[in-house]
C-alpha cells in the first residue's frame, strides 16, 4: 500500500476528527520520521510536544519492552512496585508532596478541576454545588464534555453543550484587573496554561502569573497550572511557570511525561490537597498502571540525562533568532520560549504548512495565521540550520 492507499482508508473507515497533513507515518527515530515511501521529515511538531525526548528514544524503549514482559497493567485494585518509584521522581523532581496519575492530559485536567472543588467544599467551605473555577480566554484543556464547555472557540465547544458557564467563569488571558472582578465567594480556582499553546504560543505579560499566585494567597484560592504542553523542557525551563518563580498548588502533567510511548498524565500538589479526595472517588483502570509508570520514570530520567531542559532554552533562543532574521513582509512575528516557536503570518498558515512538508519539514498551522515550532528536544543546531534555511525558501517563494 503507498500513501494514497492509506489515505483513503482512512477517510472511509476512520472518524474525520482531525484535519492532519497527508503524509503516513512508518518509522521515526530521534527528530526525524520516515513516510510509508521512506521520504525523511524533521519532525517539528514532537506530537504536540508528547515525544520532547525524541521519537522511540532507546533507553525509553528499553525499559517499555522489559517492563512488558514482566506486567503491564494490575489496575489499582492491587498495588504495584512501579508506580511508588514514579511518585518519588516526580516527588524528587518537582518537590510537591504527592501525585495523582491518569492517563490523557483531558483526564488529569479534569482530576484537577474534581480536586479543587472538592476542596472547595471541604477546606473552604463553599455551599455545596456551587464551586467556580476562573479559566482564561483562548483556553486548551483538551476535549473531554465538561473542559470544551469552558472553552472559547466555536470549533470546541459548538454543537457540543449543554454547559454550566456558571462553573467556569473567564478572564481575559494576561488581564490581571479581569481577573479580579471575576473572583467571588464561591471561587475555588483559577486554572490557567503558563504559555497557551494551542492559543498560538501565547506569553502572558510579565508578572501575571505573579499575580495571580498573589491573588490566589489573598483570596483563600488555588492557582492551578496546566503545564500538559508548556511542562517539561518544552518552554525552557522543567515548567514554564518557572518564568515568575511561582509555585501552583496544583500542576497538571501529561505528553512528555511518556516520552510518547504511552498515555501518561498527572496531577501534582502537596498533600493538604492532595488528600481530600478519598479512596474510591476517583481514579482510572488504566491510570498508575506499572507499564506506564516505569515508562515515565525514565522518560523522566531521560530529561535529567541529556539536560534536554537547558537544550531547549538555548537551543530555542537560537532557533527564534534565526527565525527572526529571516526578512519577508510576510513574516509578522516570532515569538517564543524554548523550543516552543509560533511564527506569525500575514495570511493563512495551513498551505505553507503543506509546502514546507514537500521540503521535509513537518509542522501545524493553528488559530488560522500561525506556524508552531516545537521540535523534539534533541534536535541539533544543524537540524536547526537545515529548517531554517528550507523555512525561509518556502516563505518567500510562495505567495
Ligand atoms: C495545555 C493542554 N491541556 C490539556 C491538553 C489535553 O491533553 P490530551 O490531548 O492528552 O487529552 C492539551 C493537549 O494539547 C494541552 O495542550
């Protein structure tokens, strides 16, 4: 079967929930994947920063398949001796108490928005039914019924409802005065991304987050971080709330917790929170298993490693500037933190998206004008170089 072949199953037999690029997937390694004909493509997307690690990174690989032969999945009706080494790294690596682990980062998304009102009842004493969590404008949180009913874009929440809006306030993203008159006694939350990705790479101004960790001390409320994208290296630094040296009371993880071998999420918080959720009300079959949990440690481990972290700061410093240096009218923007690049356009992004995937680069277009750079971690500065060169060519070329 070539390309076309597969195409073509797939649009008779699968969903149409995705718009993807027209090029089938065999093989990747590293930065880089291979098609079904073998044409290479440097991967710059890194599976909306699930594979920061690298496409089947070895020593990942390794401890996936050795684990395998050993168990994979006990669900948590009995223990396991993996899970309790994947709390103590995530523990040791990011200092909070404790850790809850699911599966997709809508799951552990909505682990946090159950944790908080549960909180709010509990610890804070709001009326029964009545918790609110403020989100932001431009929000991703994923797709679950209850996370696009506090979504602002049509193309996430339209034909979906009904909705409890009263729930999920929303404040303009960077808005601290918004913010504000959103709070009222009943408010339980504020959950926001550090950087919105699936916004467009969106850096809120400085000190936001500052004050809302500030805000949130004031007023009794928990600042909720969802780091599932912006988290581990991708932004630079191991979170990008690291930017404003705040600390959430509550973080939510996923993607590169895996390495992208498999599903991995999770809700991070000390355990004066953590704790107010009782045994048998909430969890996953699927969620803690010993696969996923061995998988994550050294997916962890792997960050450490390669100081993959560091590389992504300087690495992405490198790549915006030579991003910005490119000189074309049609360029309206670079902007970015780690390997974390939207590059802004004048006109719609998708059909250089398209030419750029003929010259081997592979890379999406969101929110319409903006091209999003976010290539595994290990890329190198001559990987760097090669895309630039061919992003350049193909933005100048093409009208
Ligand atoms: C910030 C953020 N939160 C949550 C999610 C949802 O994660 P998942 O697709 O694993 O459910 C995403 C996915 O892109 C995300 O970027």
């Amino acid at each position: 079967m070539n390309t076309q072949d597969y195409i073509a199953m797939e649009n008779e037999l699968g969903a149409h929930n995705y718009h993807p690029l027209d090029v089938v997937v065999e093989k990747a390694e590293g930065a880089w994947v291979y098609d079904v004909e073998g044409k290479k493509y440097l991967d710059c997307l890194a599976a909306y920063s699930a594979v920061n690690q690298g496409h089947c990174h070895p020593k990942i690989y390794e401890v996936f398949v050795e684990q395998a032969k050993h168990v994979t999945l006990t669900s948590r009706a009995f223990r396991n001796n993996k899970l309790p080494m994947l709390y103590k790294k995530l523990n040791e690596m990011t200092g909070y108490e404790m850790s809850l682990p699911m599966n997709s980062g809508a799951e552990a998304v909505e682990t946090a928005v159950k944790l908080a009102r549960r909180w709010g009842y509990d610890v804070k004493g709001i009326e029964a039914d009545k918790a609110e969590i403020i989100v932001a404008t431009g929000n991703f949180h994923g797709r679950t019924s209850t996370i696009v009913g506090f979504s602002d874009d049509p193309s996430s929440f339209a034909g979906f409802g009904p909705y409890c809006h009263e729930a999920f306030p929303m404040h303009e993203y960077g808005n601290i005065e918004d913010l504000k008159s959103k709070i009222t006694k009943n408010t339980a939350a504020i959950l926001v991304e550090p950087i919105q990705g699936e916004g467009g790479i969106v850096i809120p101004p400085d000190g936001y987050l500052k004050a809302i960790a500030t805000i949130c001390k004031e007023n009794n409320i928990l600042f909720i971080c969802d780091e599932i994208q912006s988290g581990l290296g991708r932004s630079g630094k191991l979170f990008a709330h690291y930017y404003e040296d705040v600390r959430p009371d509550i973080v939510i993880i996923g993607k590169a917790l895996s390495g992208g071998f498999y599903p991995v999420s999770g809700v991070l918080a000390d355990k004066h929170i953590m704790l107010v959720i009782k045994p048998g009300e909430h969890g996953s079959t699927f969620g803690g298993n010993p696969l996923a949990a061995a998988v994550a440690v050294k997916a962890l481990e792997v960050l450490e490693e390669e100081d993959l972290v560091n590389r992504s700061f300087e690495l992405g410093n490198y790549f915006v500037e030579k991003l910005k240096a490119i000189d074309c009218p049609k360029i309206k923007g670079v902007r970015g933190r780690g390997l974390w690049i939207g590059f802004i356009l004048d006109r719609k992004a998708r059909p250089y998206c398209e030419i750029l995937m003929g010259e081997g680069i592979l890379c999406k277009d969101t929110h319409e004008n903006i091209i999003r750079f976010a290539p595994p971690l290990v890329i190198t500065k001559e990987e760097i170089d090669w895309a630039v060169e061919r992003i350049a060519k193909v933005i100048k070329e093409n009208d």
